[in-house]
C-alpha cells in the first residue's frame, strides 16, 4: 500500500581495492542481516525507512543515479491497541472475522534518480513485490491462503533543494500511480477463490498525491542529522477502496569521517488513517507505529556504496485487530553513473 522509497548517495576516497571493496561491503550486510529496512504499508508491513543518509530523495551532485533495494519482513504477532495478543482470545474473530496467521512481505525496489542545476530533480521507485498472506475465517476447518507476486505501485517524484555550507532544505511532491494489481484472490486452502482484502494486494488501485520536506544539516565534523516528513493522500476512491493516508516523520543521524563505514540511526514514525470504501477493513485499520533503525553505509568504489538497516518496533498503537512485524530488514547497493 504506502510506499516511501528515495535515495542520495554518500561517497568519499577509499584506498582498497574494488574486490575488497565489494568483500567488506557484503560482510556488512550479512552481519547486519545476521541479526537485521521502509514500508508498504498499514496492513502489510512497517514503517517507512530512510534507507541511506539523505534517502528522501537528495542528491548533492548533478546527474544520473541508480540503486537497487531489497526489503524483507515477516508480520505474525497480532496487535491490538498496544498491546500484543494471542489467537486464541475470543476478541480476535469477534473483531476482525477472522484470525489472520502470517503475512511474508519480500519486494526488490528499482530506483532511478536524476538531479540537475539549481536544485530541481526527478526519482522514479519501481517496486517487485513477493507477498504471502494465510488465514483462518471464523468457523474455517483449515487455513487459507495466497501467494502474489508482480509489479508494485510506482512513486514518480520531483524535488526542489535549497543548499547552504552546512544545511540544506528539500522539497518533494508527486503521484502514486495505480500500477500494481489488485483483483487479487485466495489461491490454496479451505477460502480458495474468494478475494483477499483490498489492503493485501500487490497496488492499491488509486492514485497518491505525494508531498514532503526534510531538514539536513551538518552539527560539526562528525555529526549529521536529517529530519523529514512525507504526506500519502489518495485522491479517490477505486472499486469501492480508499486506502488510508499516511504521515510518516524520520530523525536520524549519521557518524561522519570514520572511515569507510557510516554507521547511522534513525527513528521512524508512520501515522496511518482507516481504510475506507465497502471493500476497506475500516475497524482493523490504520494506527500510529514507531520504529528504531540502525544501520551503516559501506563504500564499495569511487561511484557506489551498499547499505544495510535493521528495524524493530518500539511502539506499536494498531486499531482494531492487525498482524505487525516484529523486525523489517533493508539492503540495497546505489550506483552514482
């Protein structure tokens, strides 16, 4: 549903070979997913991540960039309010009809930026999403289930940034365009056939107005911080769904001079509206999440650099009945051409 993905690049002078270059970044991104990421959104995933310093979208250099993101979460610990609860409560079925088991999300994310003079520039984020959905309808003997891969919902965005010696402003606004499917239906399991729910398909069927701003600045030598916020308005609704508007606030901070690793933190909020529309799940819907995001950057040449974020939640407030993740996992390489 909500997808939020961007990208800057961050690159200095690194005196080791490409091979080895390539060796150290992988060996980051195995430890950090050893123990390890952004969002798509209210009932299928978390928050929406920053996933590189600046990644709202900012390139301080002109010309063309390319990176590629590979997100990953599994969604099987039911919430209501903040709280967690157990399947077996009788409130679960009461509330939401059903007992929802698990939700895998796993999506690889193209994105294309380019950045001219004076400040104007142009992303494109172009999703690929693998989901896996099982369930339990009230009454059901056995579980139902699905399985959906294809085309996501591309972002199409442009930016105005204004740059200073030590901060800088940015401005982005664009459109969620109605790419990816959702005539979706249940494939395996007692349900096969009927449609699964609006807010489980690949694209949500509507067109976004997408609109944000983000602070950068630089404390002192080793310290850089970011603060951003990102608008999702859907404009009308489509076959009976309008899926929910979401508002979504990152603070992070970033070690800078270290050496060729960029160890980061971020805290990412995401306030999620209910869904609407005959076919929305109005009740079990929407809600406020707040996650905490390490992570590092590794430089892997004079053009590209890899990245690599963990994110738990440190709070939860979930309306009605919803699955949530209990990690995300991000890691993707960018190429400046």
């Amino acid at each position: 549903m909500n997808f939020f993905i961007s990208s800057n690049r961050w690159v200095s002078a690194f005196p080791k070979s490409a091979g080895l270059r390539f060796l150290q970044a992988g060996a980051v991104g195995l430890a950090v997913a050893a123990g390890a990421s952004m969002g798509y959104g209210c009932s299928v995933c978390g928050c929406s991540l920053s996933s590189d310093w600046a990644a709202q979208g900012y390139s301080s250099m002109p010309g063309w960039q390319a990176s590629v993101r590979y997100e990953y979460s599994k969604s099987s610990q039911l919430r209501s309010g903040d709280s967690s609860i157990s399947s077996s409560n009788p409130f679960v079925v009461a509330s939401a009809g059903e007992t929802q088991q698990s939700t895998f999300n796993r999506a690889a994310i193209l994105g294309l930026d380019y950045a001219g003079d004076g400040g104007w520039g142009v992303a494109a984020e172009i999703p690929y999403i693998d989901r896996d959905h099982t369930t339990l309808g009230a009454g059901d003997p056995t579980t139902t289930s699905s399985h959906a891969s294809g085309l996501g919902d591309v972002r199409l965005l442009g930016r105005y940034q204004v740059h200073s010696m030590k901060r800088s402003w940015g401005f982005q606004f664009g459109l969620k365009l109605p790419t990816g499917g959702f005539h979706q239906n249940f494939d395996a399991g007692f349900g096969a056939g009927s449609p699964l729910d609006r807010g489980l398909q690949l694209g949500t069927g509507t067109t976004d107005a997408l609109a944000g701003v983000s602070y950068f600045s630089r404390l002192n030598t080793h310290l850089g911080t970011f603060a951003s916020v990102m608008a999702d308005q859907p404009l009308t609704e489509r076959e009976n769904f309008l899926p929910s508007a979401s508002l979504t606030v990152n603070l992070g901070a970033r070690l800078l001079n270290t050496s060729w690793l960029t160890p980061q933190l971020q805290v990412n909020t995401r306030f999620d509206a209910r869904e609407r529309g005959d076919e929305g799940d109005v009740d079990n819907s929407g809600g406020t999440f707040v996650y905490l995001s390490p992570g590092v950057t590794a430089e892997i040449g004079e053009h590209a650099s890899a990245f690599a974020f963990f994110q738990v939640p440190v709070y939860q407030y979930a309306n009605g009945v919803q699955l949530e993740p209990r990690w995300l996992l991000s890691l993707g390489v960018r190429y400046q051409l």
